[in-house]
C-alpha cells in the first residue's frame, strides 16, 4: 500500500463513519458533500484524506485513508502520519469507542486542531442556554425525564409535548404524545423497518409511559413542552440554518432552509426543503414584516452559536434547528457540530455546498497558522525567561 509523505502541505484528515467508509469503498469514490469539501480543497490545497476511527494504527501513528489524486482525477487509497487538523465528520461504533478516544488524546498531545472539538449534547446545552438572558424567550420548557411523574406533569399542562434523547442527534429518535378526549393519548414516532411515522393510539396515561419507555429503551431523554409549529396545508414547518466561521473568524449564515414534514405528520423526518425566502412569500409577509423577522432569526443565530462555543469551545461550523411558531415566535430546537448539510443543498442546490466548504477550510487553515505562531511565542517566551535567569553564567 502507498505511503504517502508531503512535508511541504499540511494534513488535514477527515473522519468519517465505517458506514461512509464502505459505501466509498464500495463506489470507489466518497458521498457526494465529501467530493465536494475535496473540490473546495483545491483552493487551500490541503493534503486531504478520509477515514474511518477503526484504520487508525495507534501504535505507529499512521492512518490508512482515502485521498483525491488530482493528476487523474481519482480516489485512492495510502498510508497517511497523523492529521495537523482534524475535521470530525463521523464518529466512533461502541467498538472503537476506546481506540477512538485514544486516538484523540494523541491528537491533543500533537497539538492537532480539532475542528467541532466535542458532540453537542441536547439536554446539557439546553440547560446551558435557559441561563442567557438573550435566548430565553426561544425556549420552551423542558425537563429530563427521570420517572413518569415528568411526562404526566408535562402533557397535563401542555397537552402536547415533544421527546428527544438527551445526547445523541438522530432524528429518527424524536417523537410526541398528544392528549386527546377522555384522558386518552397519542404517540407519535418513526419506524425504521418501514420507514415511516407510525403513531399508537386511545393510549392511557401509563400505558402512554410504557410506549414511550421502549421506545427510548434506557436512553436518557428529554420532554418539551410542544412546540405550536407554523404549518403549511397541515404539514409541520421547522428550520436549518447552516453557519461557518470565515477566515477572519466571522461568524457566517449561509443559509436557512425550510424543511417541510409529510403530510399529517407531527415529525420532520425525510422532508422536502426550500430557502427561507420562499416560505416568507408562502405565507405572504410583508417586506417590512420580513426584514424584521430575519433580523430577529439572524441574532438568534448569532447568540447560539456564540453560547454554544462558550460551553463546548470553538466550532468551524454548526447546524441549528429551530422552529417558527403560527405566530412567528422562533424557538430554538437543537444545534449540531457535525451538520450532514442534506437540507441546504436539497433547498439551494449542490453547488452552493462550494464556498460552505470553503469557509471551512479557510477557517482551520487559520486556526492552524494561529495556533503555530502561539507555539512559537510561547517558545520565546520560555527561551527569554531562561536566557534572563541565566544571563550571568554565559559572561
């Protein structure tokens, strides 16, 4: 197998899941928003590869990995040292768990930039978030489900709740119960095998608790109360922004989508997707109306992403949920750092995916070079306080 060495680029590895490895194997070349972050590379010229946690030789410090071979325009495969910058696009099975933290920790000793340094979890930055003064209007109540007691308490008040699992951002795992007459409920969830949202029905209170227990199946998860989401012809309306750090830091919006449930379904899962612009003309507001609203969804933007990296650190990207209520209130859902980005390219096309990944690149390519001058400045300053205390045994 190649070897590959180029001293005079710098490594910047993207980790990807072994599902996303095998289906690049398999096809001899990478999903379609990998191909194009190794497009957009071509512009910073990276020495870019891809891989799996599990091809990681932890004992020799070398990667085997997936690479763009410019000169005839194919994906290879080569033996790769350690990343200078690591982007996390894919974690780890509950097999490689360990080796997986193991290979963290030596890229924290090799001083590696980490990009997304840490899983956003829903519960812990929820919590986080109800203590800002700037996003507790976007919040609805939530509680950590600790027993039956919290769902009762919940859907009594509210009549509506959603449930999310507290860590964790697949969104096949959020559900709903509704309270219906005669203190009977619904629950509403997405069944894998069929692919669809399925609901059980005329449930009793416990019986209600008992369906949603095994549903989550020992999973920690969370009860919100629910949101009253903005509906076009009965289907469910939320939203993604897509944000990036530019090469000076600035945080950048680069687009919002509109993501639209299927017909008659309380859940958004494999949803159609349209740019913001065009829901406002759906629903027909004014253009002072609207100005005012994206200026109000633009700040709300800002400050989550800004909270967020004051409880996580600093992120390149992230992904933000969010909702518009019928009366145009916006509600903060959840956030992740490793955004798959399908609603933006299904709402402005693939190409716009382009200067995304730009950002992105450009970004670390600075936060490599600033973390580099820092550890040369730190070297002169431990030299400096050295040469000073020892100025006169050198005479």
């Amino acid at each position: 197998m190649t070897s590959v060495n180029m001293e005079d680029k710098e490594y910047f590895g993207v980790l990807i899941s072994s599902r996303a490895w095998r289906a690049a194997i398999a096809k001899n070349e990478p999903h379609y928003r990998l191909k194009k972050l190794a497009e957009a590379n071509q512009e910073v010229d990276f020495n870019m590869y891809l891989f799996p946690v599990k091809n990681v030789d932890l004992k020799a410090q070398t990667i085997k990995a997936l690479y763009f071979d410019p000169s005839d325009k194919t994906w290879k495969i080569a033996v790769f040292p350690y990343p200078d910058i690591l982007y996390r696009r894919g974690g780890a099975s509950r097999k490689f768990k360990d080796h997986y933290k193991k290979f963290l920790k030596q890229c924290e000793e090799r001083n590696t930039v980490i990009l997304n340094p840490s899983p956003i979890e829903n519960w812990q930055v929820y919590d986080y978030f109800t203590t800002k003064e700037s996003l507790t209007s976007n919040l609805v109540e939530t509680n950590l489900y600790e027993g039956k007691e919290d769902l009762f308490y919940m859907i009594k008040k509210y009549g509506s709740v959603n449930l999310m699992e507290a860590a964790g951002s697949n969104k096949k795992r959020v559900t709903r119960a509704d309270a219906n007459r005669g203190n009977r409920y619904t629950f509403y969830y997405f069944n894998p095998n069929k692919q669809k949202v399925e609901s059980r029905n005329n449930l009793k209170l416990r019986e209600l608790n008992r369906a949603i227990m095994d549903f989550y199946k020992g999973s920690e998860f969370m009860v919100q109360e629910g949101i009253d989401f903005l509906k076009l012809n009965g289907r469910q309306v939320d939203l993604r922004a897509e944000l990036q750090k530019t090469s000076d830091g600035t945080i950048n919006i680069s687009g919002i989508s509109a993501r639209l449930s299927r017909d008659k379904s309380p859940i958004t899962i494999q949803t159609d997707a349209f740019p913001i612009d065009e829901l406002f003309e759906l629903l027909k507001i004014s253009p002072a109306g609207k100005q005012s609203l994206m200026q109000q969804i633009n700040e709300f933007l800002i400050s989550v992403y800004k909270n967020t990296e004051e409880q996580y650190g600093e992120f390149a990207e992230l992904g933000i949920d969010f909702a518009l209520t019928k009366d145009l209130q916006i509600k903060f859902i959840k956030c992740k750092s490793q955004s798959a980005k399908g609603s933006f390219a299904k709402a402005f096309g693939k190409e716009k995916l382009h200067p995304v990944m730009v950002n992105i690149l450009s970004y670390s390519q600075e936060m490599l070079k600033g973390k580099r001058e820092g550890e040369n400045l730190t070297f002169w300053q431990k030299f400096s306080s050295w040469f000073k205390g020892n100025s006169n045994n050198l005479t």
